[in-house]
C-alpha cells in the first residue's frame, strides 16, 4: 500500500508536528485544485444506505468520526469530509488565540502504535475560526468543540466557552465542551460534580437554557468510574444532548519510561480503557442520549467492539495516523458487512448488541 510502503516513512522521518503541519498545509492548498475533492470522494467514500443514522436531527452518512485535535484551526474541515469521514470535529477552539505549549510536544511510540500529546490547545482563537468558518462552502456534518483558554481563570470558564460557542455555532452541527484535556492546567478540575453543575448552567443561561444546536461534554479516561457515573447522571439532569468518551489518559505506564514525556497517551493502549467507560455509559443513560466512542479505534473490528459496547458513533484520530487515510474506509466496510451478515437493516442495530445487562 503507497501510504505504508512510501507516504508513512517520509513522514515518520519527520519529527511528528512537522509531519502534521506538512500534510495539513498540502490539504488546504488542496481545494484549489479543479475537482480534487470530487477525487478523494470518489477514491475514500465507502457509501451504504445501512451504514446512515440520524441521531438528533443530524443526518450522519457513516458513523466514523475524525476526533477534534487533527483540524486545529477549522481550516482542514472542507478537504477533510471529503475523505471517508461521515463527520468532522474542529478545533479545540479557546476564545482567546494560543500558542500551545513548548516545543517538542507530540511524541511517537510506532511499536504500540501510541502518541503522546501536550499541545495546550494551540488554535486561532475563535475570532479568526469564525473567519475561516465564515469563508467554507458548508457540506458534511462539522462538530465545533471548544475549551477553556489557558490564560482565563477557572472561576471565569463560563464566559470563555459561551464566547467561542457564540462566535462559532452558527457553523456546527452539533458541539462539545472539552473539559478533559490534561494539557490546560485545571482544566480536568471542571469534570468534578459541583464545578461540572456550574458549567453547564452557566452556559446554559447565556443561551437562556435553549442552546441551538446538540451540545454533547467530552470526558477523560482517568476519572474513576463512580465519577463517570456520576457525571453521566448530571449529564442527564441538565439535559446535556451526548457525551464522547474518551480523551486522552495520563496514565502512561505501557510506556515502560521513567520518565515519561508529559502531557496525555492516545492510540492503542487506550483502547480497553474507553471501551469499559463506553459500556458503562450504555448501561447508565440507557439510550436516551447518544455517546461517541473514541481511544484507540484502528480497525474495523474495534469499531465493532465500540458500538456493540454502546456507541452510536465513533471517532479516530492515533489510527488514522498509523493505518492512513484508507481506514475510514476499511472501517465503514467492514461494518457494512457485519450488519448485511446479520440481517439487520441499519447500523444502529449494532449499538449496544454486544452489552450485557
């Protein structure tokens, strides 16, 4: 395969950040040439009737996500959903502009087909997002997910993510309050039931409690699983529309370092550890609100784990950089034919079969 045998080595040969920063300057250079996106529709698109839901009025053409992190700055989106995605997360976006946090800050560790991340939500800010936005030929379904600046104080969140939800909703289809990225200090704190009942409230009444469109929180692996089911209650009390799980984990262990690089493990290792937190969200919210399971999806046969465990939708990120641009693809056939080979007649048959009650 070219992406295997030629494109994944000159990448790998670059330090990660700039591999990222290469493949994204060639997609957004992309668009501008004649029928190139009609081209990756064409090569990328696996295309089923039994793969397509409609969860909250939104029309998903196939239930694999890529995970916010990938399109940092919004700029991606329209080259993005043109290759075998059936939704697009952008950002993290913070109100305010970010650097992120110093160099070196993404690590590869190929042989458990892991990457370490301490980004600190380097992005435009959501003045130059909503520009970008503003620019894009809408198509495909756009997640917006926000998060806290680095620079705003904890006691002043509200104000921060309302800002950039208010700038960039008119352009999502649906969005997420990240408050589970271990690389904003604090940030993690807000997950706790109380400062989690705050947020949501204030947040709410700025859009006097009729937020516009399904607005789905973003929770990380290493809270304990009273606290995961805790959070899902409140998540249903205020009527929050889904949850994603999971972030990124701080438990890096399956590295075998001393010392390890800071900042959150995703990819493989991951895996298992979602896959509890999903069952366990199955079996707590009891289908009345969607979940998206994402950590360490690489295969189609993950994918399947994922939803038979509970997930309506799912997401990839690490995999998409170790397997390439084909495992949207590989992902959405394979799930096709599972559900053709079972009899069922659409792909929401799948959620949950596999979860003992």
């Amino acid at each position: 395969m070219v992406y295997h045998h030629l494109i994944k080595p000159i990448l790998f040969h670059l330090d990660p950040e700039s591999a990222h920063h290469l493949v994204a300057t060639f997609l957004s250079l992309s668009k501008k040439i004649p029928f190139f996106h009609k081209t990756l529709s064409a090569i990328f698109q696996y295309s089923s009737k039994r793969l397509e839901q409609t969860i909250q009025g939104i029309h998903f053409p196939n239930p694999v996500g890529l995970a916010a992190g990938f399109d940092k700055t919004t700029e991606l989106f329209p080259t993005m959903i043109h290759m075998g995605f059936g939704f697009i997360e952008v950002g993290t976006i913070t109100a305010k502009a970010q650097l992120g946090n110093p160099k070196p800050r993404l690590f590869r560790y190929p042989q458990i087909k892991a990457l370490v991340n301490r980004m600190g939500f380097n992005n435009p800010g959501a003045d130059l997002a909503e520009l970008h936005l503003k620019n894009q030929k809408k198509c495909g379904v756009r997640g917006i997910n926000a998060g806290k600046s680095k620079v705003t104080a904890l006691e002043d969140s509200v104000r921060d993510y309302v800002y950039t939800f208010q700038k960039l909703l008119p352009y999502g289809d649906y969005a997420v309050i990240n408050i589970s990225s271990p690389n904003t200090p604090g940030l993690r704190s807000l997950q706790t039931k109380q400062s989690l009942i705050d947020l949501i409230e204030g947040i709410q009444k700025e859009f006097q409690n009729a937020f516009p469109i399904p607005l789905y929180l973003k929770f990380a692996p290493d809270l304990s699983e009273e606290e995961l089911i805790e959070n899902l209650k409140v998540c249903l009390d205020y009527k929050i529309s889904g949850v994603i799980l999971t972030n990124t984990t701080l438990d890096k262990q399956v590295l075998g370092e001393t010392n390890p690089p800071e900042g959150g493990l995703s990819g493989s290792p991951l895996f298992q550890k979602s896959l509890r937190f999903v069952s366990l969200a199955y079996k707590t919210l009891q289908g009345k609100i969607p979940i998206i399971g994402v950590g360490g999806i690489d295969s189609g046969e993950k994918a399947l784990q994922m939803m038979e465990a509970g997930a309506n939708l799912i997401q990839i990120y690490t995999g998409y950089i170790y397997e390439g641009p084909f495992l949207p693809y590989q992902i959405c056939s394979y799930l096709d034919k599972v559900v053709k080979e079972r009899g069922y007649k659409s792909i929401d048959q799948l959620v949950g079969s596999g979860n003992t009650k």
